[in-house]
C-alpha cells in the first residue's frame, strides 16, 4: 500500500490550502516543495478522512491564516 501524507501548502493567494500527496509527489519537481509547509503521514484510519476532518486534526502551522 502505498503511503500518504496530508499536506499543508501556500496557495496562490498566500493562504495555506490543505492537499493529500502520494509520497511518489515528493519526489517530484523541487518547485512544489517550496510551498509545502507541513506534512504528516496518514495511517490506515486517517486515510479514510475527509480534508476537513483532517485539517481539524493537523491544523495549518501557526503564522498562517487558518483555511476554512
């Protein structure tokens, strides 16, 4: 089974938008790791979570305003 992580990035606008990343996109181009500003690895019972749910349990790092 392949790994997943939730990702915290900065969007366009500044502001953090949430994504989840197969661990095959980190190994992507160097650009996209520039706006990744957390990430934590997803078990088998937070893979089933929907974004929402899982911003509520990784919440965007402190600085940035909260996504809603």
């Amino acid at each position: 089974m392949d790994e997943l992580f939730f990702v915290w990035i900065r969007g366009l606008d500044g502001r953090p938008k949430p994504q989840i990343w197969d661990v095959d996109q980190f190994s992507g181009p160097e650009w996209k790791f520039r706006h990744v500003i957390a990430r934590h690895a997803l078990d088998v019972k937070a893979r089933g979570m929907g974004l929402d749910m899982l911003a509520k349990l990784f919440p965007a790092p402190p600085g940035f305003e909260e996504w809603t």
